[in-house]
C-alpha cells in the first residue's frame, strides 16, 4: 500500500496502519473516492491487483485453502473488470512511446538543421576572403564538418609518401578520398589525371570526391579513363543545394555514384535532381 500511495504523501498521512487490512483497505478506498485526482491512481492498483497470482500472506492462515480460493475468485473478478481499462491502458503506452520517439527525432533534426546553418554561415564568410591560401584550408574544415554531420567518419588532410591528401570520409562502406578547390578558374583536365592516379593507387573499394567551387572544364569531365573513372565530382552549386537543405548528402552521393556507374561520367548537376 505505502508502495502504491508512494506519489500521494498526502494520502498516506491519513491512514492508520494500526488498524487490521480490512479497515486499513476501507479508508484507502473512501478516501480515493473522495477526489476524481485519485481515479488514476485508482485504476492503476486496480490493475495491477488483477496480475496477483500468488497469496503468500494466506498460507499460514488456518482455512488458507478456503482464502486463497476466495482471493483467486475475487482477483478473476477483478481481471475481468480490468481487461478493457488494461487495453486502453496499452495503447496509452504505445501512443506515448510513440510520441516520445516522434519528439526525439524532432529535436535531433532541429539540432542537425542548426548545425547545417552554421556550415553554411561559415562557407557564405568564405566567399568574401581575399586570402586564397587560408581560404583554401577554412574549405577543408567546412567540408569536414559537412561529412561529419552527416556521420560518415571524415579524415583532415595527410601526407602519404610524395602525395598530400586533403581528406578521406566513408559512404556506403566506401572509402572515398576527398580533393577540394576554391580557385578562380575552373579545373582543367590534367587535375583529373593526377587525382584519378591517386585514387587508383588506393584499395580496390576507394573511390575519390573531388570538389571545386569554380567548377569543371568540359574537358576534365569528358576526359576518359582506361580502367573507368574513379571519382565523382561536386561543384559550388552541388555544395550551395547541400548546404541550403535543398537536398542530402547522402542522397547527392548515392545519385552521382549511381550516375558514373550508369554514364561512366564523374558529373551530374545535382540542380538536375533536387526538390
């Protein structure tokens, strides 16, 4: 009882535990009827008396065979009278689970869509250095924070015998190795034989993302490859649709990805497929 009332004090201070159970049983319930506050709690002993399937405290009585039969009928009366309020009482669970996942998904897309913003405040700051050299490597971090946001374990840039990388993330158990360029002239064609030769240098599942702010000549991406292209491509406007949650980056990967797989092409506008 103390248990149950343990919520109410209230309730707990007014009773005599001096008295027998009975008397004791009495006044809980006079005292419940009392205020609809307590229908709740009410209902709630209700049940859970109705899950009771052992009387342990009848079992050194004299006539305990007769009590427990009596308790086991009372308790089956009492199941009978709790079964809907237990069903409604399930599907207030479930409704309230559901709700409680619904309010964490809520709060997780909210804290991602804030951070997004802050990715792009930060590359918006970049369009307007004059410092091409400290612009470059303020990229590579907005870039990294981009991939991490999107949980896909990015890299910083690193050395590896006669090459600098200037990143590496996962996708889809893909590792992908990570170009960025923020010049003023779109990159000419030999930029694509260098970094294709480092990704192929790479294991056999690497695959490369190179990202110019100023975009690609037509003959970086027309140029063919002899074992096919090993890197797909993003463009400002790509990263500006991103950035703005026009669209994922996941979904912007999975539809270039499938793009050089179908075309051999390492570029599609992702304009071309965004809401």
């Amino acid at each position: 009882m103390r248990i149950a009332l343990h919520e109410h004090p209230e309730l707990l201070a007014r009773l005599d535990f001096s008295q027998v159970k009975r008397s004791v049983a009495g006044m809980v319930v006079q005292l419940l009827a009392q205020d609809a506050r307590y229908h709740q709690t009410t209902l709630q002993m209700m049940t859970e008396l109705a899950e009771m399937t052992v009387f342990p405290n009848l079992a050194s009585q004299v006539d305990a065979d007769q009590l427990t039969a009596r308790a086991r009928s009372a308790i089956e009366t009492l199941r009978k009278i709790t079964k809907q309020y237990r069903a409604d009482l399930d599907g207030q669970e479930r409704v309230q689970a559901q709700k409680r996942v619904t309010e964490v998904r809520q709060a997780a897309q909210r804290r991602f869509d804030d951070a997004l913003m802050e990715v792009k405040a930060e590359f918006l700051t970049l369009s307007a250095s004059t410092d091409p050299q400290g612009r470059g490597r303020q990229f590579e971090a907005v870039l990294y924070r981009l991939l991490d946001l999107h949980d896909m374990q990015p890299r910083i840039a690193y050395n590896v015998p006669f090459e600098q990388i200037d990143g590496s993330f996962t996708f889809n158990t893909d590792d992908y190795l990570l170009e960025a360029k923020w010049c003023q002239a779109r990159i000419e064609r030999d930029q694509a034989d260098v970094f294709a030769a480092k990704v192929q240098r790479k294991g056999r599942n690497t695959l490369g993302l190179f990202v110019s702010i100023s975009g690609f000549t037509q003959g970086f991406l027309e140029i063919p490859h002899a074992q096919g292209c090993p890197f797909i491509t993003l463009d400002g406007d790509d990263l500006f649709l991103v950035l703005d949650a026009r669209i994922g980056l996941d979904e912007v990967l999975q539809r270039k990805r499938r793009h050089l797989n179908d075309t051999g092409r390492c570029h599609i506008a992702v304009r071309s497929f965004a809401r």
